[in-house]
C-alpha cells in the first residue's frame, strides 16, 4: 500500500501525460457536459430549495482541490519539493480561490476578475497543460490538476445561468488592474528568489513545450507580448456580452418605434 501511495502521489521520471490525446481531451469534454447540463437545467436548479448547498459543496471542491496541490508537496518525499518554485503566485490557483467565495458570497467584483482571468490565462494551461508532462492518469497530480483548471469554470458558468450573472466594461478595467497587481507580485518574486522562481512565466521559458515558448527571449519584448495576448483575450471575452447588448439594444428600439 505504501509503494501504491508513492507511485500515485509521485511524478514519473520519463513524460506520462502528452498534448491532444485522449488523456487531454476527456476531462475537457466532461467540462463541457457539466456546462451543458446546467444550462439546460439552470431554472430547476435555481428553484431548488438545495441550491445553496450546490454552491457550498462546489466552493469546498474548489478551495480542497488548490489546496491538495500543496498537501502533496509536503506529504511525498521523493518531490523534493523547493518552497520557492510552488509559492501561491499564480493567476490559476488565485482563480480557483476567487470562484471558492465568488459562488458563496455572489460577489459582482469576485466574478468580474475570476471570469477575465479564467477566459484569458487559465485556458492557455487547458491547451497546453505542460505542468502534468510527467504525471498522467495513473496519477493524483492528473486529477487534481484537472479538477483545479475545470471547476472555476463550472463556477463562472453556473453563476452566469442559474444566478444570472454578467460581466461590464468596468469589469475589464477592474480585472485588469488586480492581474497588474499579481503580476507585479510575481515580478519582484522572481527577483528575490533568483533561479528557480518563474511565477507567471515573467522570468524564463519554460523547458516544456508550450504556448509559452513562442513568446521572446527578451524580457521587456516577452512582458509586452503576453500584455497584449491578455488584452486581446480581454476583449475576446467581453465580446459575447456586447453583441448580446447590442441584439437587445436594437430589439428595445425596433418595439419602440413600432409602439409610436
């Protein structure tokens, strides 16, 4: 039993986990049922006397899920764990937190950040999870890592359908200004902390293959291009709600007209 919880809690030595199989693309598609599911549901289960307690049961998914990741660092020895490369500086596991109070307190400003910062950081790790490379499905550091990057998700899209939840142009300038701010967390972080300390990837490439790697060498050049990215994902996410604005707009005036 000891070498099952070794192995299971362990990481491999050669890559287990490999971009666009099955391996990849299962735990997306369960996502994308999950979402389908309370879409098509979302009155039922905002009429359910229970509903608070989905979104309780949701929230301690959330926080146990971020919080696994470091009880297994502590826990299996042969990790070898160094604190500073796993301090909680990260727009994926702050995400996860935010969506833990976000479907418990309902709150506007919880959401406007955690739905930005989800749409334009957490999905480039759900198209290249390079993170598990040698973790696959015979490994907790798979599940947890799954479960962490599809449950905001599920969180966002739940609030949208069953609580009727939305972002605004102010949303955008809000979420953006909080991402600075980690952001320059992240960057002083790195400084101190020297090699081994690359919290949002501000200090180096990382040796697996990713997105990330087409970025620049160079420092200023690779912050610039990432604000940009991260910009256009911004933008790319609000878009939804303002072509939905502007349908009702016209809607709102064509009735209006037809009433005079």
């Amino acid at each position: 039993m000891k070498e099952f919880f070794a192995y299971f809690f362990g990481a491999g030595d050669e890559i287990e986990f490999r971009n666009f199989t099955l391996a990849h693309f299962l735990p997306i598609l369960a996502l994308v049922a999950v979402v389908f599911l309370i879409y098509r549901y979302r009155d039922k289960i905002r009429d359910l006397k229970c509903e608070k307690n989905i979104r309780l049961t949701l929230a301690f998914m959330l926080i146990i899920t971020e919080m696994s990741y470091f009880w297994r660092l502590v826990g299996v020895e042969s990790l070898n764990a160094n604190a500073k490369e796993h301090l909680p500086i990260t727009v994926c596991g702050w995400a996860v937190v935010f969506c833990s109070y976000l479907v418990v307190t309902k709150s506007q400003s919880l959401f406007d950040i955690s739905y930005f910062w989800l749409f334009s950081g957490t999905i480039f790790a759900l198209i290249t999870p390079t993170v598990i490379s040698y973790c696959g499905p015979t490994r907790f550091r798979y599940y947890q890592f799954w479960f962490e990057h599809t449950l905001g998700y599920v969180a966002i899209f739940y609030m949208i359908f069953v609580h009727k939840m939305r972002p605004n142009i102010k949303s955008i300038v809000k979420s953006y200004a909080w991402l600075a701010v980690l952001a320059t967390v992240a960057f002083f972080t790195n400084k101190m902390l020297g090699p081994g300390a690359n919290y949002l990837f501000m200090a180096e490439l990382e040796e697996t293959k990713s997105i990330l790697n087409y970025l620049p060498q160079n420092f200023a050049l690779r912050v610039f291009v990432m604000a940009l990215i991260v910009t256009v994902f911004f933008v790319l996410s609000y878009l939804p709600w303002y072509f939905k604005d502007r349908k009702q707009a016209k809607l709102k005036e064509e009735t209006d007209s037809q009433t005079n």
